[in-house]
C-alpha cells in the first residue's frame, strides 16, 4: 500500500511538470517597437483617418469627372396622319408618314473652360402623298458646336479650381493620418514606458518587503532573547505591512497600465495578450545626447504635419481668391457652330433625279460639306453690382488672412513646445544624476543605520524609516530614467520625426 502511494506521487508529479495546470501561462514579452508597429495596423482612431484618406481621393476623382466625355445617343420612331390636299387638284386623302431618327453625339469639357459637342444624326422617312419625290428620304447631318469664354471661366485657374482644391484636400487627409499616427506612438511610447516602471518598480518593492520580513525576524530573534523590547515587534510588522500594501499598489499599476496598452495596440478579444498578459522587454537606458535648440527648432517647423497642413490652406485659400477675382469679370463667350448635311432617297416619278440614292449616298454628300450651315456669335452678360461674386472674393481673403494668423500661431505654439520638450530633456539628466547620487548615499546611511542598531546605538525604528527612504529613492531613480524616454519621445514627436525614430516610414 505504501509503494502504490509513492507512485502515484511520482505520476502526478511528472504529470504536472509535463501538463502545468491552465492559467499558469507566461505574460507576452513584447518590444516597444513591436506595441507601435500593432498600434499603427490595429488601431481604431488610424483606421478612421486611413478611410478619411480614402474618402478624400474619392472626391478628387468626383470632381475630376467634369472633364470626361459624354456619349448621348436617341433612338426615335414616330407615325403621323392627317389630311392633306394637294394644291394642284382638289382631291382629299390621308397623309400617313413614317419617321425613323438616330442621334449620337459627345459632348465635353476642357481644362481651358470650353465646352465642345461633336455629333451625328440620320433618319429615314416615308410618306404616301405621291408629291412627295423622295420616298423614302434618307437624312444625314453631322453637327459640331463649340463655346469658349473670353472672360468669365477662362483658363486653367477658373476650371481647374476644384482640382486643385481636392488634391490638396488629399494631401491634407495625409498629413491628417500622420498627425494622428504622430499623437498614438507618442501616447503609444508614454505608456509603454509607464508599464516598464509599472513592473521595475513592482521589483522594488519586492525586495523591500523581503527586507522588511528579514528584518521582522531579526527583530524578532532579538526580543525573544531580551535584547529588545516586544514594542519593536510592532513597528517591524508594520513596516511588513505596509511593504504588502505597496506591492498590492504595484500590481494593481500593473494591471491598469497594460490594458491602457493593449487598448492601444488592439489586439482581437480572443487573443493571449488580453488572458496571459504582456511584459515589456525593453530597458529604459538614458542616452547621452545633446540636443542643440536652434537646429530641432528647423526641423520642427519644416516637419511638423499640423504645420504643412495649414500652410496647404494657405495654397488652397490662394487657389479660390483667383477664382473669385475670374468670377466677378463679365460672362463674354464665342459660340461656334457648323452643320454638315446630306440628303437622299428613293425617287417616285423621275429617272435619274439628282437626289436619287441611299442613306451611305447621304452620308457622302454631308461629309462632301456641299450643304452647310455655319454659325459665329458672341454672348455677353453682366450683373449689375455682381455682390455675389464680390461677396465671396471679399469671404475668401478674410479666410485668407485668418489662416495666415493661425500659421504664426502654430509656429509660435511649435517653437515653445521644441523649447519645453529640450527643458525638460536636459531636466531629466540632470535629475537622473541627481537621483543616483541620492539613492547610493540613502544605501550608506541604511548601512551604517542598521550597524549602529546591531551594537545597541540606534532603534529598529530609525533602521525602517531610512530603509523607507532607499526605496523612496530607487523609485525616484527610476521615475527619473522613465521620464527622460518620455520627454526624448516628445522631443522627436515635436520636430515631427517620431515615426522615423522607430524605422516606420510613412506609407501614403
């Protein structure tokens, strides 16, 4: 009986070595340039701008179609009857005709602002009133129109406007996607960072309430040996108490940071990283590198999206102060028209009439260009007071002017925050040496602290609040080492080269 006992120790030992019960899976190490490259693919907000980009190019191309040809094509039978009498003999009877008619024609537009129409049409007609020579009478015409503003509309500037506007619009929607691409690997990165102090500080402070606990037990041999006072085993456990408290607070930072992450990078619901969890795997190790102001300041304002995005309004603002200055000159167009016909048929009575023959006879005879009918005008029209077209043009110059202000804001706005994020840089290093400096001369005074408690000369009290300090401090330290990631990262997202940093280039 016993031996069957230490066996099934054994199975179920090496069963569980081999099958670890459900739940005990490892966390996700991840990198931070694979939680940026997640964000930039997953993301919900980068996907909205990603079909805002979509939507953009759409409208340029619905714009676009102005200028495309036009087919119209008609197809038409008609009967007719009514009396008719002729007029070289009082006889009465019914005319009855048949009419066939075939249109085609294209019309455009182009990039100049004239319109054109180029066109043919053909019919087919019988009638039974024997005065009628030509039964059936075949009719060919081919009819070209052409209209050119001379004024109003004319050029590239007064057609192209809309183009133009859209295609920037495009643009706009691009450095609208980065923009927002920019703001989530900032965010991206700030939080990364937070979850890496989330888990360094977690280890910190571990050790301190393992600390805590050996010291609550050399506190305790020594009271039970009368060396010290029972009052001390209180403080002791308190200090225990409150290291738990700390770790409980460490984990829960923990927790709340990496779903702050993972909401970032987007994975599926039915992913691991949502049950196993994620630890970040990068080390937040300082640089030390100097970061001249002037030159970040360049390439701050020659980078940043929000910038070129309103400096493209400015050009589309431009744009359509041209085409408002065209819209408030006169209408002044040439209108030109030609029309080639044929006419042919089968003759009723007389042989060899001239006009004997088929619909391609028709045909032959219009593009002869024998029978035509040519047309040259000019069309002039003028508003008075024309308040509309003055109306915009005054509109579009005092949007002209607001978006150049807004460009001297932004500017301004980049400028500072170039300035506060180099600050804030140089701050951090400082503030690294500074904590490193403290936290080693907090270790020596722990240390001789707790030599001068082992020969009597000072109380387990004084030992755990400078035992409190050590872990104050390395916590500082290593605030002060996440901090200055953080503001490099906002550095490079304020001169406009954050993605780079990361080896992204941005695909339009």
């Amino acid at each position: 009986m016993k031996y069957r006992f230490y066996v099934c120790t054994v199975v179920v030992w090496a069963l569980f070595c081999l099958h670890p019960p459900v739940g005990e899976s490892k966390p996700k190490e991840i990198t931070l340039d694979y939680a940026i490259k997640q964000v930039i693919e997953n993301n919900f907000d980068i996907a909205l701008s990603r079909i805002a980009v979509k939507i953009a190019n759409e409208e340029k191309t619905e714009i676009e179609s102005e200028f495309d040809l036009s087919l119209y094509a008609n197809a038409t039978t008609s009967t007719s009857k009514a009396p008719y009498i002729s007029t070289s003999t009082t006889t009465y009877f019914d005319s009855l005709s048949t009419s066939d008619l075939v249109e085609f024609s294209i019309t455009g537009k182009s990039v100049y602002g004239s319109t054109y129409s180029l066109g043919v049409e053909s019919g087919k007609t019988y009638t039974n009133p024997t005065i009628n020579i030509l039964d059936p009478m075949y009719i060919v015409g081919l009819k070209a129109e052409f209209v050119m503003p001379l004024l109003q509309g004319l050029g590239k500037d007064a057609t192209l406007w809309k183009v133009r506007l859209a295609e920037n619009k495009n643009s706009i929607s691009l450095l609208k996607l980065k923009s927002r691409i920019n703001d989530l690997t900032l965010k991206t990165e700030e939080t990364f960072w937070e979850l890496v102090y989330a888990v360094e500080n977690l280890n910190v402070q571990n050790e301190f309430l393992d600390w805590a606990r050996e010291w609550e037990k050399r506190v305790r041999m020594k009271v039970d040996v009368g060396l010290l006072p029972p009052i001390e085993i209180i403080q002791a456990r308190a200090s225990v108490a409150s290291r738990e408290e700390n770790v409980l607070a460490a984990n829960n930072r923990i927790d709340a940071m990496s779903d702050s992450l993972l909401q970032l990078i987007n994975p599926p619901h039915t992913s691991v990283f949502w049950t196993d969890g994620i630890v970040p795997i990068d080390e937040p190790v300082p640089l030390d590198k100097s970061y001249d102001l002037n030159t970040n300041i360049e390439k701050a304002l020659s980078k940043r999206p929000e910038l070129l995005i309103a400096k493209v309004e400015v050009k589309n603002k431009d744009i359509e102060m041209v085409y408002r200055r065209n819209q408030q000159l006169p209408e002044f167009d040439l209108i030109a028209s030609v029309t080639l016909t044929g006419t042919r048929g089968n003759a009723r009575t007389t042989d060899g009439y001239i006009l004997d023959g088929t619909i391609n006879d028709a045909l032959s005879d219009a593009i002869s260009g024998e029978d035509y009918d040519y047309a040259l005008g000019l069309q002039f029209v003028y508003p008075f007071g024309n308040r509309l077209a003055t109306a915009a043009k005054v509109k579009a110059k005092l949007e002209l002017a607001s978006v150049v202000l807004n460009i001297k804001k932004l500017e301004q706005n980049i400028i500072m925050e170039t300035r506060a994020a180099i600050r804030q840089i140089n701050f951090n290093k400082k503030q690294i040496i500074a904590s490193k400096i403290a936290r080693k001369l907090a270790e020596e005074k722990l240390t001789a602290e707790v030599s001068k408690f082992d020969v009597g000369l000072s109380t387990s009290f004084n030992v755990l609040e400078f035992q409190k300090d050590l872990a104050f401090e390395k916590s500082k330290e290593l605030r002060a080492i996440v901090d200055y990631k953080k503001s490099t990262a906002y550095l490079k997202k304020s001169v406009g080269e954050l993605l780079e940093s990361h080896g992204y280039l941005f695909e339009k």
